[in-house]
C-alpha cells in the first residue's frame, strides 16, 4: 500500500490546491482478531485532474500477501478513495500487517498490537512510531528509487512547494486510527471517542502513539454470577431447613 501512497504523492506533482488524504487504521476484537485497514482519499480536483489514478495504483503485492484492495471508487462528499484491508487472526498477524504495510524502511515503525487476558477482563494495547521527519520520501522504497532512476520520488518537494504555494504538511492528511475493544483508560491520543482513538501526524514530524483499553470478560462472569447466586441461595435454603427442624 505504500506504493500506493506514494502513487497519490506523484499525482500531486501536477495538481495545485489539491488534498490527499492517508488513514491507517487497527480494529482489534476482544478475542485479538480483527483488521488492519488503510485508506487514501484524493478530493474532487485531485480525482477529476488524475482520471487514470487506477492504473498508477500497483498493489498485486499486497494482494498476494493476503489483502483485500477495492478502488479508486467514488466518494459520497467528491472525489475518489482507494482501501486496502488485511484481516488479522491474533495480535501478531496484526502486527505483521502493519509492517507489510510499511516495509522494512517506511514511516509506520514499532507497532505492537498486544493482548492479556484475566478471568475478569481482557486488556489490550496498541503501541508505534509515525515516523515522517523525512517527508514525502518516508512513503518511497528502494524499489521506487530504481525505477526512477535513484530519487526518491521523482520530483523535489520544494521544488512542488514553491510551484503550488502551500505547505505540502496542509496538502496530505495523515491519520493514524485504532479501535479497542472496551473503554480506552489511557491513550497519548488528542482525539477519543468511546473506544476509538486518532492521532495526526505531519510531514516533518515524529509522533509516538500509546493506548490502551479494557474489557470485562461477560462470557465468565455472568456463569460465576449465576454460580454464585446458586450457592448462595442453597446455603439459606439449608439453614432455613435447620432451623424449621429445631
């Protein structure tokens, strides 16, 4: 999915005034399933000026390692989106995921899905580095480097700074997601809502992410609850019984 990133990235190459969106996002479940999911949204310009955006987009790679790749399709507000989601057995899938994501050299370092489980509640933690003081060239590979001859991407971002007139920190919205299950008790995140949390990260920048979120395990307690209630109700039923018979 880099590569697609990096796709939408060079795109921007000839646009001016146009808005890239990235989304990394994690869904765990309480059992440690759930998927990893990644999402670039170009905004109306963007996809009106790139109409051959699908045949820029190389992804046979992710799909052959198991990912589910859908678009450019159109989005309800304007503009186009491309998704790619890999399904996830156990914390560890997880965290392969996000590396295949990634790659041995990309932005989205040392994340950890991790998860405990007590008789009462089931804990679990997602941890990482949005690493992206290089810029734009943490999205590229030493395989986009040879095809373009060994840059990086094939353009000077100031050069495209200069030639568009903004930042490109404000072009490209980059978001880093996770949805936990049960409620989030501590978290770095700037933004929450109920078991969701999200950071922004910009391009010059580093941003360390933490969160964690617990679960009551209902599946043993509401059995022990019921246990306990039993074995309380049959020890007053006993002593009722010794007391009618004195």
């Amino acid at each position: 999915m880099r590569r697609a990133f990096v796709a939408a990235a060079l795109a921007l190459a000839c646009l001016s005034g146009c808005r890239v969106g990235v989304t990394v996002g994690i869904d765990s479940q309480a059992d440690g399933s759930g998927r990893v999911r990644a999402l670039v949204t170009l905004d109306a310009d963007a996809a009106r000026r790139v109409p051959d955006l699908a045949d820029q987009l190389e992804v046979d790679d992710l799909r052959a390692a198991g990912w589910e790749v859908e678009g450019p399709r159109p989005r309800a507000e304007g503009g186009v989106e491309v998704e790619a989601v890999r399904r996830f057995r156990s914390p560890q899938e997880a965290t392969q995921a996000v590396e295949e994501l990634s790659g041995p050299n990309g932005p989205f370092r040392d994340f950890h899905l991790r998860r405990s489980r007590s008789f009462f509640k089931t804990r679990t933690a997602v941890e990482g580095t949005v690493d992206l003081k290089a810029g734009l060239e943490a999205f590229s590979d030493d395989a986009l480097r040879q095809r373009l001859g060994g840059s990086a991407l094939g353009f000077d971002p100031a050069d495209l700074e200069r030639q568009v007139g903004t930042p490109l920190a404000d072009i490209f919205d980059i978001r880093v997601a996770a949805r936990l299950p049960g409620d989030v008790e501590a978290s770095n995140a700037p933004q929450q809502a109920g078991s969701r949390v999200e950071w922004r990260a910009a391009l010059g920048e580093e941003v360390r992410l933490t969160a964690t979120a617990e679960q009551w395990n209902a599946r043993n307690l509401v059995p022990a609850a019921l246990a306990l209630v039993t074995g309380v109700a049959a020890v007053l039923l006993t002593v009722r019984r010794l007391r009618h018979r004195r």
